[in-house]
C-alpha cells in the first residue's frame, strides 16, 4: 500500500476542535481507498508553544518535518497572548515560503442546504477555483520607518514580484483552465492605480497567455472584480491573483456561498520539493473555542485536497476526494448541522457523520 | 447670493452623457435653494484631448482651474486609445494629488426600488460610509525592475504612508463617526500579512483613537472585512481604509446594493485650499457609451455631495443635498428607469425627472 508521511499541527483555538474530525474523515476516506497515512502530531506553531519557549516553532522545526509528504494544518493565531504578525510570520507564512509552497489554491462553491447570502443563486451558480500567488507579492516585512515618532514619520512597504514567482503560478492557473471545461481565467489586477508592479504583472500575463490559445482571459481590476464576485459570480471559472488580492478574493468567494466556515485551501509545491500543507481558509475563532461547536468542514475538506493532491495521477487519492466531498454535500443537505448553518450538532457530531458516509 | 464657481470636465465616455443630467439637476437644486454656480466647461482630462495633444491636459491646467471651488467631474478612461494608467495618473489622479483631496468619501446605501443582491436585506440594512485615504499609501509609481527582460526579473513597488497622511484621514473618520448615531468606526487593516506599514497603520490608529472616548472601533482585516461587506452589512457605519482597501470596499460596498452605477464620491480637502472633486464611482463605460442609456445617478448623487461640502455650514446646501436625494430615491422607487434597473428610460429623461423633483 501506497504509505504518506503527515505531519498534524493543530495551532490555536478552534484548530485544535476541527483537526480530530479532519483526521478521522481522511482516515476513514484511506482505509476505504487502499493507502496508509503515518501521521506525526507536532504541538508547535501554537500560542502555548510560544508561551513557553518565546518562540513559535523549535529551532529545528525544518529537521523534525524531515520526510513528511505534507501538513495538516489547523489554525494558528491567538492574538490576546501573541500579536498577530508574530504568531502568523513564525510559523504559517514561514512554512508556505521555506517550504515555496507558492500556490494556494482555494475552490469557492455554493452547497445545496447552506443558506445563500446571494439573492437568487442556486449551487452550480457558484463554482470557481482562486489560484492564489503564495510566497512573495505584497506580503514583505521589507520597508521601514523613518523620522520614527515624530510627527514627519514616513512609512515605506514594499511589495517584491519577481518573474520567477510571477511566472510560475501564473503557469499553473492557465494550466488548470486549460484543464477544465469552461477553460476561462480571470487575472486579477490593479494596474491603474498600483504603477509599478501591476503594469507588469499584466506584461507577465500577456506573455504566459500567449502559450495558451484555447483559454478565454479576461483581465479585471481587483476593485470592480470584488464588485463582480457579487454581482456576476456564475462568470467566473479559475481566478488569478497576487498574493493579498488573492487572499482578499478567497474570503470573499465564500462569503458568497454563505460562510468562510467551508472553505478549504492547499498550500502547494507542485513539484513536490517540499511538503504542501492543507488548511482551512477560517481562522482560530477565540471567540467560539471551547464549545465544540465550530463547523469542521473546511478542515475535512482541506483533508480530500490532501488526498488528492498527495496520490495525484494514482486514481485512489481522486476518488477518496471524491468521496469526501460527496460525503460533505449530503451532510450539508440532510444534516446534522452545526450552529453556524442553523443546527445543534457538535464539531463531533459532524466528523463522525461525515466519517460514516466516507 | 452665494455664488460657487464650478469646473465641469465630462472625460470620456459616458462621462459625457451623464455630465449634463448631473448638471441639470444641480442647477435646478441651486435656484430653488438660492445659490449660483458659475460654471466652466473644459474638455480636457479626455482620450480626445490627448489623441490631439499627446498628454491628457495642458501644462497650464492648475492656472485655468484657479479660483474654482470645486471640479465636477465625470469619468476618465479610454484604454483603446490610452492606456488607463497614462490617463488615470495624467488627470484623475493628479487632481487627487495636487489639489491635495486626501478624503474619498463613499456613502454606501442600499434604496428602495433597486433589487438587492444580498438575500433579505432591506433598505436601511446597508447605509454606511467609506472614508477612503485619497492621495498616498499604495498608489504609487515609487520601485522599479531589476534585471529587466531576463529570467530572474524582480520587480520593487513601494507604498508610502506618511504620519501626516494617515493621522489625517483617521482623524476625519473618527470626528465622522463621533457626528453620527452609531458613533462605530472600522479600520481596515492586512497587519497580519503587510508587516511593516500596517502595524504601523494599526498604531496610528489606536492613538487617533484614544480622543475619541465615545466612537467604538472595530479593527478588520481587508480579507474578512470584505466578507463581512457581503455576510453583515448592517454592522457597518463608517469604515476608515488606505488608498487600496478603499478603492476595494467602495466597489464592494454599492455591489452590495445591487449596483455600482449609483455610487457617488467626494474627492475633498477639507481645509478648502485647494478645489475638491465631485465624481461618480463607475468609469467611462466604453461598452454602453453613445446610446445615452447610462444612468446619471451616480453623478446627480455626486452634485448633492458637492453642494453640500460647498455650503457646509450654511444649511442651503445641506437642504439642497436633501432634496436632491430625496428625488433620486423617489425616482428609484417610482421610476422612470435605465436600462441598468430594468427599464427602457433614457439618460436624459432620468435627468429630467429628478430635477423635476428637485
Ligand atoms: C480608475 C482608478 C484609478 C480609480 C482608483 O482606483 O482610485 C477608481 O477605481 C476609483 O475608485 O476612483
Ligand atoms: C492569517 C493570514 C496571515 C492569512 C493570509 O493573509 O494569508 C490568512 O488570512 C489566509 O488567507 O491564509
């Protein structure tokens, strides 16, 4: 049997509820398709782990991941005991760029039995792909501040786009619309007002789409393209972008289709140098921790990408997405239903009805 | 009388066609609240002007516009003659700049008569408003390319944010809040992933904030807090953004309430030294342009702006402001309709009607 090494890191708050669900639906889905997960739980990259040691992960964080196909990954943040950049720099932004995890892939789509906030729109109205740039763009901690504390205080940032990185997932995305059957991609972009960098970015588009004749491109401004998420979501098949229109656009899909509570995300090295890691899009929730009831799904989902992504090419690791997914859109319809979506069911309760099916 | 001597530059597009309705009812709206406007046209800041001149306005274009109170304006943008960046940053932007209208103010509401795309919301569920950091911040052509042409291109872009910059727009969005009933403000932040001017951004914002005892804040980052936009709007009030994050949310913003056509915006500076600008939020419509089909709203709306922050203090232009509104609404309500609301009615008859209201 086909064996893949995973390393589970929980995190903070509600990642430590949905990982034990994950972990028994991606169980459940391996035993049923013929293929072995070694799992390794890690309790670092967690607020408790920096309370203890000053410091996000050990320093040899790099050496223990040593031989892990890929990362469970719960949430991390926990910003009553650590600041936000701190916990998020020293561990999730670390892993994606030291690991060049360079896509984060994060499918929007809308389920029958989860609520629209949409006005009209049934499942099948929404159903994208957001191809998002993962390890450069606009988040740098490059800059600094001069004339600091007085009232002349200048603050520069910058954003660092290379071709190499630029190139590349713009690559990927044409590829997988050129996969699919719509073959439509849409680029994100901010060239009107962003003067240096987004006039390139477009350049790199140009220039990358001219090897793919069959995909439709339509190129948008992240501002109207916000507007259109909302407004036109059925035009959308797979969407491109930097890393912080990327991130803005992968939270604002699924609000569309009802809740960020759903959605997954594979942080990926498509040339499988270094483990990918698969989390959901929500973060650590303080706010509802403790209480079992957070929904799992977008960390079971985020466990049938592993899958996928793992055995791709191999067949079982396809299907047993297949199954999971199929597993999600019947519990979604049938029940039970966390507090989120209207019921009373657990975060238990629902790894284990979603286990069952699988 | 109160005499305000007025720029009208139309731009491209459909800025032409809905410059006069805007207009008309502005005119209608000064007579009937006892004020003139001395109003010049100029027909630069155009695609037109810059086929004929090669740059998007004269050398002497700050002398022409001196003594003006205010410039209202309508779009700019033809990229099939110019790209958007060239005449974006030759007009547009520069009178951002140069006339130093570092407040983009952005109401976001939704009316009756305008079918909601977010399920279940009523009019008076979503009305809040943008105040958007207008003149620094992302939007610069500061960077540049390195190893240009070749495989290891890298690309800088720089964002400034001064102390002077930031205090000020926080301090106008706090003294905004302070003057309304919910007295809520919302910062938008990335401080988790932007790590140097956003932290940064955080701090001034805490400390504008801690004169304003009575104001309750709210800070989001740009990921969620534009899913919130979709998922509760109705926790809005006023929402404080960085030059980006609100060019993003006040397209979001009126998606949300079925349209951007209808989206006003105020350019200001508030301190009257230099002339502030009066635009709708939509551009140049080069799809729908020469049918005269565009629906003027945005730029009637944008004229109640403009008399308003003319007359600030007066009251005439606040009941002008008043009254202009309550015509749209009632237009709204009652029709006639463009094409945009599902009706057959002109740019030129939906001006009529509002001034006839007015
Ligand atoms: C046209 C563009 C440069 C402009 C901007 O991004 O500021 C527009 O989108 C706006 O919001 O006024
Ligand atoms: C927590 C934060 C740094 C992170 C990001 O912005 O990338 C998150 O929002 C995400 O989308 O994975």
């Amino acid at each position: 049997t086909p064996t893949f090494r995973i390393a589970l890191i929980a995190g903070d708050g509600i990642g430590k509820e949905v990982m034990p669900e994950g972990l028994r639906v991606v169980l459940a889905a391996a035993e049923r398709f013929g293929f072995e997960l070694d799992c390794r739980t890690f309790d670092w990259a967690s607020a408790d782990y920096y309370a203890a040691h000053g410091q996000m992960m050990p320093d040899d964080w790099k050496a223990q991941l040593k031989g892990v196909d890929a990362l469970y990954f719960g949430a991390v943040g926990w910003p009553a005991t650590v600041p936000d950049h701190v916990s998020l720099w020293g561990s999730l932004l670390k892993f994606r760029r030291e690991f060049d995890q360079y896509i984060n892939l994060r499918p929007v789509r809308l389920f029958e039995g989860v609520p629209c906030p949409l006005a009209g729109r049934k499942p099948g109205d929404i159903d994208y792909l957001v191809v998002r740039e993962n390890t450069e763009g606009e988040y740098t901690s490059l800059g600094g501040v001069m004339y600091e504390g007085t009232d002349r205080e200048i603050v520069i940032q910058e954003s660092v786009f290379s071709r190499h990185g630029t190139d590349r997932v713009l690559r990927y995305a044409y590829e997988l619309a050129n996969s699919r059957k719509r073959k439509h991609l849409t680029v994100a972009t901010k060239s009107n007002g962003i003067a240096i960098s987004m006039p390139w970015w477009d350049g790199r588009a140009d220039a990358i789409g001219s090897e793919y004749a069959d995909v439709t491109v339509d190129k948008q401004h992240i501002d109207i393209l916000s507007a259109r998420f909302v407004l036109q979501p059925t035009r959308f098949d797979v969407v491109v972008a930097s890393n912080l229109f990327g991130d803005i656009l992968s939270d604002l899909g699924p609000a569309t289709t009802g809740t960020i509570g759903l959605a997954p995300s594979a942080n990926l090295n498509p040339e499988r140098r270094f483990p990918s890691l698969f989390e959901p899009v929500h973060g650590s929730a303080p706010d509802i921790y403790g209480q079992n009831i957070a929904n799992p799904i977008a960390m079971i989902w985020s466990g049938a990408l592993m899958l996928d992504f793992l055995t791709q090419g191999q067949g079982a690791g396809r299907a047993a997405h297949d199954a999971i997914l199929g597993a999600i859109e019947a519990v979604l319809r049938e029940g039970p239903r966390t507090r989120d979506l209207g019921g009373t069911a657990s975060t238990t309760e629902l790894g284990i009805a979603i286990a069952e099916r699988v």
